[in-house]
C-alpha cells in the first residue's frame, strides 16, 4: 500500500515534476508476466527515478548496508527501503551471490518485475563495468525477458557522494526484450551466462553510450581507492 502512495501521490508525482525525465522505449516493458529490467547504475537516484515512471511495481535487490545503518538515518533509510518492497542482499562472502540469485528467482516466480544493477554497484566515473553473471543466471532459470536500460544524466545529477541531487533533466531509456531462451539449461555453464551477460551489458552500451571498461567496477574502485591513499592529494 506504501509503495502505491510514494509512487502515485508522493514520490512520483514530484520527482516527474522536478526532474522532468524523457521517457524512451517503456513500450518494451511487459504489461504483465515475469521480466527482468537490467540497467546501469549511476546514482542513488536511479533507485527512485526508473520505478517513478513504470506503470508496474518492480523489485530491486538492494544492498544490505541500506538497511543496516547506523543511528536514525539507519533506521529511516532501512524503514524507507523495506516499505518499497526492496530486498536485502548481502554481498559479502561465498554464498551473498546465490542468495541474491534464490531471492531474484523468488519475485521473478511470482510473475513481477525484477530489477538489477548488473555492474553490482554504482559507477564511480561514470563509465559502464562489467556485468556479474547472476542476471544471466536468473534470466535462463527462470525463462523470462531482459528489458535492458540506460539511466542517462544521472551520474550529472547526482555522483557518487553528493546528497542532494541537482536540479536537471535526465533520460531514461529502455530497449527490446532479449530472449534467452536458446541457453535453456546451460545456467551451470560459464561460457553460456558469460555470453548472456554481456549481450545483457552490450544492450546496454548500446542505449546508454558510455564508455565501456572490460573490469569489474568493484575492482576498479578499489584500485582507485589504493592510488588515493598511495598519492594523496596535496593541500592548497
């Protein structure tokens, strides 16, 4: 009931009004059925923006930290999260990839929407990473459509550690359903869901028009993290 009244009566209404975002393709995205919407992810943003202007309701997998924070902000940010029917995931450890996997097959068993950050994380520059296999994994499990999309403009908006986004336009973009259905089976075989991630990530590319880096963004991230503290910034 929560998510109905932030999408139509709160939420949607004033971030359609504010940011008044271009709308591309969303005759792509299913009336009904299971379908998963895989897209880039470049700022906190996208969590609000791409849900605000879809006539159906769509499940994130969300990061755990969202829910586990610290203090009131914790509290508020875990109680927003839970109440927009996201899900946690925990992405440390050996089985945080499996986890997601059970927990993406679960809403995608119930013939809503998924939607999912192939990359794992936000980008840090603004340039488009390598997808993790899980979205191929769920996409040939479970037998459905990968919506790709592009958030366009976000990163501008808001980049990685700004709290209050800018006031400007942005584009959301949304292609053709891609259709897996000839990996039926092979969800066990690397060759197989490497394939189909990064048609997923080249359909992406595609609409988006980024600059593509073959890493993973977390990996990235971190070695731009080790050069920060081996070359610190001097002050002036």
């Amino acid at each position: 009931m929560f998510y109905y009244v932030l999408k139509y009566v709160v939420l949607g209404p004033l971030l359609r009004l504010v940011f008044r975002p271009r709308i591309e393709g969303l005759e792509h995205i299913p009336e009904d059925g299971a379908a998963i919407v895989a897209g880039n992810h470049l700022s906190f943003s996208d969590h609000f923006l791409m849900p605000a202007i879809l006539k159906r309701r769509i499940t994130f997998l969300a990061k755990a930290e969202y829910f586990t924070g610290p203090g009131i902000k914790g509290k508020l940010t875990a109680a927003f999260f839970h109440s927009i029917g996201q899900i946690p995931v925990d992405r440390s450890g050996k089985e945080a990839g499996q986890a997601a996997i059970r927990e993406g097959l679960g809403v995608l068993s119930k013939g809503e929407l998924l939607g999912i950050y192939p990359e794992g994380t936000r980008s840090h520059d603004g340039r488009l990473y390598k997808g993790k296999v899980g979205v191929a994994v769920m996409a040939i499990k479970a037998g459905v459509p990968v919506i790709p999309c592009a958030m366009v403009g976000t990163f501008e908006i808001q980049p990685p550690g700004q709290k209050v986004p800018k006031v400007k336009r942005v584009t959301i973009r949304f292609g053709e359903p891609l259709d897996f259905s000839r990996y039926a089976g092979l969800e066990d075989q690397k060759a197989a869901i490497r394939a189909v991630t990064d048609e997923i990530m080249y359909a992406v590319l595609g609409l988006s028009g980024q600059e593509y880096v073959d890493e993973y963004a977390v990996k990235a991230k971190a070695a731009q993290a080790g050069e920060s503290e081996k070359f610190p910034r001097r002050a002036r």
